[in-house]
C-alpha cells in the first residue's frame, strides 16, 4: 500500500493507493472504476476520480475494512467539507498519485 497526503481546500487528507482500493470503490458505488475511466479523454473522469478521492481517502484514514463499510451518503457528506473548486484543484494530485502507484504496480508485475 503507498500513502500520500494530499491537501483538498484547508484540509489534509492521508490518500492510499493500493489493488484492495478499487475493490472498496466497487462495494460502494456498485460500479468498476476502471471500467468508467476513459484515458482518452480525461475529463470525463472527473467524477469517478472525485469517488475515488474518497475512497483513497477513507482506506488512508479508517483501513480497507472499515472503508468498505462507507456508503453512497458517506461519500455525499464528504464532499460538503470542501467546495468544488477545492476538489478541482486537488484533483491533478490526486489522479496523479493513483495513476503513478497503478504504473508502479504494473511495471513491478513486469520484471
């Protein structure tokens, strides 16, 4: 698992990375993130990306098993600390550090 904090408005949030962290979307939001994800156009992504925020978020903060046990109004009340514009300037942060841990995975598989 690799962690960073990243800020979102005036708050700090410990982000985790990891393989469980996308079966932890899933049991949430009842959707496969990847599978919403489209590399060509990547602002399309910006609310799976917002999902993901909170789940990389909760499994830093709370461990994958207690993450897995947030709901859709967990997420909802999470996104009332912060304004849009907080998140959408967070949000290169934060799909930069997803997208380097998944390569890192990825390229560590190779060899």
């Amino acid at each position: 698992m690799l962690y960073k904090n990243i800020k979102i408005g005036t708050a700090e949030y410990k982000m985790c990375s990891a393989a469980s962290v996308n079966v932890c979307y899933q049991n949430i939001f009842n959707e496969d993130f990847l599978a919403k994800l489209d590399m060509d156009n990547p602002g399309t992504a910006i609310q799976p990306f917002m999902r993901m925020a909170f789940v990389m978020a909760k499994v830093g903060e709370l461990g994958r098993k207690q993450a897995n046990t947030m709901t859709r109004e967990d997420y909802e009340d999470w996104l009332d600390e912060f304004s849009f514009a907080d998140m959408m300037n967070a949000m290169e942060d934060i799909q930069a550090f997803y997208l380097e841990s998944s390569a890192g995975a990825v390229d560590s598989k190779k060899n």
